[in-house]
C-alpha cells in the first residue's frame, strides 16, 4: 500500500516540554488501532517555529497545521481527519486577524513572511535520520566542494556571498575562512560556537536540535577550504536534546562515510568532537570557548594574536556561529548570487530570531534581512497580546539594547540596529509592552552579565555590580540625579576599558534605556513612581472601597495575612506595612476592586498611613 | 631584530619587534600607571590601569605589541579620566581602609590614588564581608585587599614553579585560592617561599606579626631572580 499522509510532529525543546511525546504515542496508537500504519507515517521533527503554540503537528500533503494538540485529541485526529479527510477545525490554528481558520500552512502570515534558508529542513524532516537529510539535498554542497571546487574557490564563493557572522558582530565569514586558510600550522581546527546563553534566546538550540546535519556539513565543507583535521562543536550542557542528537548524526554521517577517514573517497579526513560547556555566558567569547575546550578556566585571551593564527592548543582556529554553519551548505550549492539576492546589500542573507517578550506569536522565525522591525514583530509575531501598548524591543540580548517604538520601522541589518545602540547579536529579540518597566529591565540585564561576568578585568568585574548598586538604588526609590550621570559615566568608561565582548556590550541595555526612557528613569527618582508598577518599593495595592463586596477572597489569599475585614462589610483594608506586593489581591478579587497605585497619590497615602 | 618605527606622544622612536607599548614607554622614561603587571612575569590584561589610545581605541599597552607606525597617546584628559575611574572601582570593590592595612605607605595601590589623584570615590561601596585565612604558618591571605591582580598565581607558577595559587569564582564572586580552594596552611604544594607575599601589590598577602605600616615589600626580587638565573 502507499503511504498517504505524513503527519510531522513538532519535537522541539518546546514542544517537548508541552508532551508532544504523548501526543506522537497516542496518535500512533490510533493509527494502529485503525489499521492505517502502512498508509501513514509519523516523523519527528525539529522546532517549526510557533513555540507558544506547541505541541504544534502538520499534516502532508494537504498543509493542515493543527495547534495545543493534546493525547486526547488523537483518536478525533485520526478519525476524522485521516479517515475521512475532514481536517480538525478546532485545532487548526486560528487567524487572528481574519478571524477565520486557516487550514494551509502557507497563508498562515506567520510563515508566509518568513523566508527559510538556515531552518530550511527545521520541522520538515526528522533530525535523527541522515536520509531524510541526504533527500532534502544534504551533503550535496559537502560532494560539491569536494570533488568539483578547489580550496580556494570553496572560500572565493563564500566571500563573494557577503555572509557575516551570525553570532552577533558580523564579521565577514569568507575573511576569517581566508586568514586561516593562510594561516601556517602543524593542525588547524574547525569549531562550532554553540555557546548560547543569552535569556530568551534559542536560534541555535533549536537548528542543533532539528537539522544537526547542516551544522556538520558547514563544518566539513570549512574544514576542506581552510585544511583543517579537527573539528569541535562547543555546546551548552543545558542543551540535552540536541546533544543526543548531534550525537546520533555525527555517528551516521561517520558510518556513511561522510565524515571521518577519506570522506567520499576523497582522500580527505576529518572529525568533529562535542564539547560540553559548563554554562558560562562568557564562554561565547571565542578566546574563552578556546581556553574552556582546552580545560582551563573560561575567560577571555588576549587579542591579537586572534584564534586564526592562534587559537585552540595554539594552533590556526576557525570559529563560526551555529547559524553561520547553517549558512554554508546552501551557498556552496546555490552559490554568491542567489545568497545576495536575499537580504540587503551589506547584510545578505537571512537571520534567524528567537522572538519572545509580549508578542503574541512567540517562537522561531527567519527572516530575509532588511525586513522591518515593525513587520517582525506585527506581521509575523501578530503584535501585542491583549490590546496593551508596544514599548520596546530589545535585541541582542544583554548585550544588545531597548529600541523604542518610533524606530520600529528600522530596517534589521547590522548597521542599522548598531546605530541605534542596540546590536543585532545572536538573535534574541524581547518584545516589551507597557506593562514593563524599562529601569527594571535594565537592571535585569545587567543582574545577568555582572553574575555572568568571568572576573578577569577591573571594569567588568567590578563596574557592572556598581551599575547595578546604582540602579536598584532607583528602582527602591532612593536615587537621585546625579546617578543618571554617574551610570551614564560608568557605562561609557566600561564599554571603552573591558578586556573582552562581555564587558564592552553589557551596558548597553542601560545606555539604551537611559537614551530613550529618560523619562521613566526621571520619574523614579523625582517622584518615586514607576509608571508600569513593576517597582515594588514604589508601588502599594490599595482596594477600592465603593467597588469591595466584602468577600473576603482577598484575606484568604493574602500568604502574608495583611488584608483585615470582615464578610459582609465592606471594605477591607489592606495593611500598607505588612504588604509585601505580591499582587495576589489583585488577581484573586472577583470584582476588580484591587488597585495598584504608583507615584505621588502612592507617597502620599504612604506617608498619611504612618501618621 | 628587527626594529619598528613608532610614534609615542608625538615623540618618533624605534623598538624592537615583539615589544609591548608598556615597555617601549618605559624605556623612553615616560610613565604609564600599572598595576597588575610586573617586570618577569607575564602580562595579563586585568587592572586596565596601563591603558592608552592608540589611533583612537583604548588599549592596555603592557599587552599589546608594537606595530610599524602606530600612534600612541599615553597621557590625556580621557585616559586620565577612564583611569581614575577603573582606581575607584577597585578601591570601591573591597574594604581598603589604608589607616589600618599593615600595607600603610607601602602599597602599590595607594601609590597610584595619590598619583592619580584620587581625592574621593564617586561610585557606591560594595563593603563585602570577606575572609582572612591565617592558616599558614608564616603568612595571610586577606581577601578583603585582593585586587585580583593574579600576581601571586603568576608568581608561583612561572617562578616558583609551585602552582599553589589559582583564581575561582567569576565576577564579584572571584578569588584567589591556594590549591583547589583548601586552607593555605594544608597546601601541601606551597614552598613557603614568599614570593607571593613579597609581589602582592596591597596588603593581601603579608607577613605575620606585622603591625599597621610595617610590610615592606620588594617585588622586584623577580627581576633580580630572573637576571641571576640567567647569566647561571
């Protein structure tokens, strides 16, 4: 019998996380129960990109997209949709916009703005088989530049593409391949950056996870151009999932002979190790990842000499991101020009982002260069959920910095994005609404990178807690003025001195923020209000005595027994000194009669209250 | 050797390739502050004092080499400034309270403030409750004077050859440790040479039974090992 239907489900971290185990058992077990093994195949694949919605699956061929897909829900799946061919209505995923249900994949306008290069087989086929990857023209580029190209013009054609590098400074990716390629050494090594730590980022995780053969065979093609033995994929040990998985694909791609001795009979040797980190944010710096795969303490080196003359065991080194790798395979097979014709002059090419924060779609996207801000994350990311106001967006991840709404129609390349103080980085991207408060991401940031920091130079190591001394400061109202310019001072003088990346970036969220909310930085200081009451020193609940029925939910629920009153007599009062503003009250109060109050009113009742 | 043509404040001089900023200037009797470098041993990068602008960007010149017409600015308002503040915030890490360090007047660190001028510290103190460990019999390690300079580590592992002291932790919770974090007295690698204590900028590693003001150091004494251990 033929097979007729292949049903992808998502197993993605996410989706792994939501059971989309259960689901696959469940609907394999339907499937069996109705006779339909033969005729439909279940493949797990990597992320397809709509986290928020998972366990996310798609039906081939008919596009069907089904959404929060439950165990429950197989046995209606198969039978109506399988059997009958009446896809599920109810769990496709709705059209916010048109507010009517979509069926194909492709009118979706999360998908149908993305353009997918890197994630190209991510969702489509399962990551730990090689054929389906050797079917979607995997390793083909590898058998390209082997037997068809010489050194020189594997690297020629990489350079022509304008690839820069993904991992956040854009480096030209053909220059580095060339100053290694020249570089002399008895070894020279290959290795994958795959160091991801930013908050809220999960680009590489999630092409690791759902198509580990791109990354080795970016690796392999590199190591043939720029006469490498060794590769190593550095990889967070937080990141199970795809080390199982590269584990499974590097031994495949060995047994076909696709890596390892003589690949394709070529003559040409070459092998890729994986390597755990510890979880250090600082070992994303190339000269720290080289020292921690080496076994030394994770901090940066001295620059010059850079990694391409001197890196891993003092040996001629070629670092890319796992997204740059990702990129090579495709330019090795469509070459320079088709790479060009996607993206922007300066910037060619896609990027891949982990859009998150206050949007309604969340998830993996990839986007050709150039795009708006505005358009990711209206279009694609289908704007901010329940009809709060846009803030911010924050790219680049600690890193990077707040960009404010009347920028949103800045195109996304990396000059662009470093003009307005932010970075393109490695592609995290955190959408804030108005309910956030700007000093308080600042300073959640920089809580990041002086934990993060490794402790090698003064500036970092000990700058970054000051910033940080001087921003809770404000946000417990005790700031003054002159901090606005001590931080500004502070930064500057950190960005300028630091030894590595870390240091010279981390303070960027607060630069950011103090250039473009000012404002709310102000208002802390001068009249002790945090305008979207996240700041608990400057908020207090108070409850509304005209709208309080006198149920009682709130008392009940308060865990700190600051709401006294009694049933039926309204109202009850909440304990200004006791309170320690969960916002429990507030959640719990069937009436909204909870209020939080923040600024002059709030100092005011405060200072009244302890009369 | 091959020598490299430079411009350092204006002044054309020629060096020898492969020397650093720090020691070209050096030999031209032109002051730059340091601190966690020192002649013998080698260079790190960490206390950011030794900083220059060379063609606009901020570099550490005992890390970096000279390169044929390289521009060099070793003193101006802006280096004055980025340095005095990098002064504050590792005076402002710590508990240096210099009235009853037994470093008193003699102490690298507080050369430097009055060099540079430091009349008071802008950024708020971190007052961190640190450990002192007097288990060895013969010196202290006080924490609360570290400026993690890793002089000592460098010291015992390029002169000594004992690799007892080492640097855990990272960010503010970073620290010299001797061995693997145990109590110097139960190192067992430590020679009791002292040569830690005698390069240790501060008033971190000192001698016993010595009262306010009186340790008197000579971190010099790596030079002078250097130079017999050489013409041996």
């Amino acid at each position: 019998m033929t097979r007729r239907l292949d049903v992808l489900v998502c197993s993605g971290a996410a989706c792994v996380s939501s059971h989309s185990a259960a689901v696959r058992d469940a609907l394999s077990r339907e499937i069996d129960e109705n006779g339909l093994s033969n005729e439909i195949r279940i493949v797990e694949t990597g992320c397809m990109g709509p986290c928020e919605l998972g366990p996310v699956m798609l039906v081939y061929p008919d596009g069907a997209f089904y959404i929060h897909v439950k165990p429950e829900d197989a046995a209606e799946i198969v039978q109506e949709h399988f059997l009958k061919g009446r896809p599920v209505k109810r769990l496709l995923w709705e059209d916010p916009e048109a507010r009517r249900i979509v069926e194909g994949k492709k009118q979706i306008p999360f998908f149908a703005k993305q353009v997918k290069v890197v994630l190209r087989n991510c969702g489509r086929i399962d990551p730990e088989n090689i054929e389906e990857y050797i079917a979607a023209d995997g390793y083909e580029a590898l058998g390209k530049a082997l037997t068809q190209m010489a050194r020189n013009e594997v690297i020629q054609v990489i350079t022509d593409s304008g690839l820069r590098g993904r991992g956040g400074a854009g480096f030209p990716t053909g220059k580095k391949w060339q100053f290694v390629a020249s570089a002399t050494g008895e070894t020279k090594y290959v290795v994958c950056n795959g160091d991801e730590g930013d908050p809220g980022a999960f680009m590489d995780r999630s092409l690791l996870e759902g198509d580990p053969h791109t990354v080795i065979e970016g690796m392999t093609i590199a190591a043939y151009a720029v006469g490498a033995s060794r590769g190593y994929i550095y990889i967070r040990a937080e990141y199970p999932l795809a080390i199982k998985r590269l584990q499974i694909a590097l031994g495949q791609a060995r047994k076909m002979g696709l890596l390892g001795e003589n690949i394709l009979e070529t003559g040409f040797s070459f092998d890729i190790e994986v390597r755990m980190g510890a979880g250090a944010f600082v070992c994303g710096e190339e000269t720290a990842l080289i020292a921690s795969i080496e076994g030394e303490r994770g901090i940066a080196r001295v620059r010059p000499p850079y990694p391409a003359v001197r890196g891993l065991f003092g040996m001629p080194t070629l670092i890319n991101n796992v997204e740059t790798w990702g990129n090579i395979r495709h330019i090795v097979l469509n070459g320079a020009d088709w790479f060009r014709s996607i993206g922007t002059e300066r910037s060619p090419g896609t990027k891949v982002f982990a859009l998150s924060g206050k949007v309604k779609n969340t998830g993996l996207v990839e986007i050709p260069m150039g795009m708006t801000l505005r358009e990711l994350i209206f279009d694609i990311g289908g704007g901010i959920p329940n009809g709060k106001k846009f803030k911010a967006v924050q790219t680049g991840g600690p890193s990077g910095g707040c960009i404010p709404e009347k920028y949103l129609d800045t195109p996304i390349d990396y000059e662009s994005l470093k003009e307005l103080g932010a970075i393109m980085g490695s592609g995290g991207m955190i959408v804030m609404d108005e309910d956030n408060c700007m000093v308080n991401i600042a300073k959640f940031f920089l809580e990041f990178t002086s934990d993060e920091s490794c402790g090698q130079c003064v500036p970092c190591r000990t700058g970054l807690p000051r910033m940080l001394d001087i921003l809770k400061r404000i946000t417990s109202g005790n700031g003054t003025m002159d901090d606005l310019d001590l931080l500004q001072h502070l930064g500057e003088m950190i960005i300028e001195t630091s030894f590595c990346g870390l240091g010279k970036t981390a303070p960027n969220p607060v630069l950011s923020t103090l250039k473009y909310f000012e404002d709310e930085y102000r208002e802390h200081i001068e009249e002790k209000k945090c305008r979207a009451k996240v700041c608990t020193d400057l908020i207090a609940y108070r409850i509304d005595e005209d709208a309080c029925r006198a149920c009682g939910i709130c008392a009940v629920n308060c865990p700190v027994g600051a709401i006294t009153g009694e049933l039926g007599k309204p109202p009850y009062i909440i304990d200004e000194e006791a309170c320690i503003r969960c916002g429990t009250c507030l959640e719990v109060c069937p009436f909204g009669a909870v209020h939080v109050l923040s600024g002059e009113l709030c100092n005011q009742d405060k200072r009244e209250g302890s009369k | 050797m091959k020598e490299i043509l430079i411009r350092i404040d204006g002044k054309e001089v020629s060096a020898p390739a492969g020397s650093t900023i720090l020691e070209v200037a050096k030999q031209q009797g032109i002051p730059i502050p340091t601190l966690c470098h020192l002649d013998g041993l080698s260079d790190i990068g960490a206390c950011r004092m030794c900083i220059v602008d060379v063609g606009g960007k901020i570099v550490t010149s005992c890390t970096t080499k000279i390169a044929e017409g390289m521009e060099v600015i070793t003193n101006s308002d802006r280096l004055a400034e980025l340095r005095r503040l990098n002064l504050e915030l590792i005076f402002a890490e710590r508990n240096h309270v210099c009235s009853m360090c037994v470093s008193n007047n003699h102490c690298e660190l507080q050369d430097l403030a009055c060099d540079l001028g430091m009349q008071h510290v802008e950024v708020p103190y971190a007052y961190p409750r640190l450990s002192l460990d007097a288990s060895h019999p013969k010196f202290i390690i006080d924490q609360n004077r570290c400026i993690l300079c890793g002089r000592c580590v460098r010291v015992c592992a390029e002169v000594e050859g004992a690799h007892v002291w080492g640097i855990a932790g990272r960010g503010s919770e970073a620290r010299v440790i001797t061995e693997l974090g145990i109590d110097w007295g139960d190192a067992e690698m430590c020679t009791d040479c002292g040569k830690c204590v005698q390069v240790c900028p501060t008033g971190a590693i000192v001698e016993k039974g010595k009262a306010a003001a009186e340790m008197e150091k000579h971190p010099e004494l790596v030079t002078t090992l250097k130079e017999r251990r050489e013409n041996d």
